[in-house]
C-alpha cells in the first residue's frame, strides 16, 4: 500500500499541484478561516475571510470587535450569525486563556469553542507546519472513492489514514485532496475521464462502463 500512496500523491501532484504546502505566518488567521469554512465553499470562505481580516487582525482585536459588525464581515460564508458568536468566543478564549496566541498543541485546541478534530488538525498543518490528518469533505470523499477507507465517519477516517500514510505524507494530504476534489474528483460528479488515479480508484473500478455515469 505504501507504493501506491506514493504513486497516488505523484499522480495528484502532477495533475493539479507541484508545489509543497506552506504553512502560514499567523495560525490565528487559518483557525478562524477553518471555522468560517464549515458548511460553505470555499471561495465564499476566502471572501468572508479577507474581509474579516482587512478589518480585524488579531485575537485581541476580534474579542472585542462588535458582533453586529462581525456578522457583517462574514456574511459570505453563511451561517454567519452563528459563526461570528463563534469566531469572537474562540477570539476571547486565545487572548484569556493562551495569551493571544494559538496553542500548538492538538488538546488545548480541541478545548476551544467548537473546534473539532477537524478544525484543529488544519491548524496544526497550514498554521504550524505540524503533520496531522484534516479530514474534509475532499478528504472523506476521495479516500472513500480510492478505497483507503470504508468509514463515513470523519474521526474513523482519520484513524484509517493515519495508519495507512507514512506520516512524511500527512503535511500535503489534505492539500492536494482539497486542490484535486476541486478541479478533477469533484464530489458530485468526478471527472473520471481526464482522472489519473483511474487505475487506484475502487469507483471507477464500479463505474467505467456506464459513461453516463461519469
């Protein structure tokens, strides 16, 4: 299995990144874009969240920034009522309890406000620099489709990856299965036809012969 996930991550790195994954210089930005991202796409998360941070750009100042103006900000990302209470909690917990700054450790941040597993494993990743297993909808779908999964439960996933990954492979995962579940497997319907994975892939297997399918 290991030669196959090099395989697979050559093939997906070929099709639509070469390039490594980059952590960012402000792990309080990707936290709050990884909660503003849940149940919405991701161009309305990356609007949302430059409009945010044009406005308010630390911990501090987004604890006390008023809601009414934060559900503002964020109304692309939808559910925006809900995300700015949230966004703002989160805010006031790292400035009271961590000092303003984002815990790098994978507890303390699942004891934030409505961070899950998910949530906090990007911030492991694209905030510091840390392997860890984000699992999304990119994730969830592409693992299934591959066959690296049966589970539909994102934790169980998690665990599966973990133990079928060598952990060199963690940091560009979640990367390369969002970039590719936006441009070839996308999760409606995957564009199988121009797919290099076909010969990996456990749907397609299941699916090749009904073209109108794919």
């Amino acid at each position: 299995m290991a030669k196959d996930i090099s395989a697979i991550l050559r093939a997906m790195r070929a099709q639509v990144d070469k390039k490594p994954v980059v952590s960012s210089p402000d792990p309080f930005k990707v936290l709050v874009s990884t909660v503003l991202s849940q149940r919405t796409r991701d161009e309305n998360t990356a609007r949302a969240s430059r409009r945010l941070f044009a406005r308010y750009k630390t911990a501090r100042a987004l604890a006390k920034a008023p809601l009414k103006e934060v559900e503002i900000l964020v109304k692309p990302a939808g559910f925006y009522r809900v995300k700015a209470a949230r966004i703002k909690e989160v805010a006031r917990e790292i400035e009271g309890r961590f000092k303003g700054k984002v815990p790098k450790d994978l507890s303390q941040l699942l004891s934030l406000p409505g961070v899950g597993r998910k949530t906090a494993n990007c911030v492991l990743v694209y905030g510091f620099g840390k392997p860890a297993m984000p699992v999304d909808v990119h994730v969830a779908v592409i693992s299934q489709r591959l066959g690296l999964t049966n589970e539909k439960d994102p934790e169980k996933i998690e665990r599966d990856l973990e133990r079928i990954l060598p952990k060199k492979y963690w940091l560009e995962f979640n990367h390369l299965c969002v970039r590719y579940g936006q441009k070839i497997c996308l999760t409606r319907k995957p564009k199988c036809l121009i797919c290099k994975l076909n010969k990996y892939c456990r749907y397609y297997e299941a699916n090749k012969d009904n073209r109108a399918f794919l």
